[in-house]
C-alpha cells in the first residue's frame, strides 16, 4: 500500500502528519454523523407526534388550534430534512477541503448514511402531507 503524499512535497507524509489528517478526518466523520442523529430525532418525533395525534383524535371533532398537531409535526420533519442536508453540504465541502491537502484518503461513509436519512424523511413528509 502507498503512503500518501501532500502535494508539492518532497516525498511521503511523515507518520505525525499522517495522523493529524486521519484525526481531522475521523472529526468530520463524527460531525457528520451527530448532524444525522439531530435530523434523526427531529424527523422521528415530528412523525410519531402527528400519528399520536392522528389516533388519539381520530373520533373527537378537530380541535380548534392555529397550529395544530400535523402542522407541528411537518416542521420537525422539515427542520429535521434541513439539518441532514446541510450537514452533507458541510461535510462534503470539509472533506473536499481536506482531500485536496491529503491525496491518500478514504472515501466517507457517513454521506451515505446521510442520504439514506434524507430519503427516509423525505418519505416521512410526504406520507404526513398525504395524510397517510
């Protein structure tokens, strides 16, 4: 396996520098996956909240509310969508940054467990828009 080389340098990257990009690396790992946690939280409480609601007021007439139960839980869902997207664009602009300094790096998994949450909150809003 080769070791790898920052650009315009001599040769390959000492063992300490190595480590340091591996450590800045496992960082944006940890960030990224703390931004899917949030949005996890976030789009998992939005959706049981609404279908709570949904059951428990299934048979009473609708409450007489501004914001009501669906409403609150359509901007967590959408809070939640917001946070993982923003959390990708930030991690893959990180992870740009850094790739272009440390040649040799691996590809992140994290986005990929990003885009899946994405998906599955981007399931959970349009279910709750249709009512389901």
């Amino acid at each position: 396996m080769s070791r790898p080389v920052f650009p315009g340098a001599a040769g390959p990257l000492d063992t300490a520098t190595r480590l340091a990009f591996e450590r800045t690396r496992i960082a944006y790992e940890r960030t990224m996956m703390a931004w899917i946690r949030t949005a996890t939280s976030l789009i998992t409480f939005g959706f049981a909240v609404y279908k709570f609601f949904q059951f428990e007021l299934k048979d009473a007439p609708p409450p007489n509310m501004l914001f009501g139960p669906r409403g609150f839980g359509l901007v967590l869902i959408v809070i939640g969508l917001l946070s993982v997207v923003l959390g990708m664009v930030e991690h893959a602009r990180d992870l740009t940054s850094l790739r272009s300094q440390y040649v040799g790096m691996p590809k992140s998994l994290s986005g990929l467990v990003g885009i899946v949450v994405a998906a599955l909150g981007l399931f959970a809003l349009v279910a709750v828009v249709m009512r389901a």
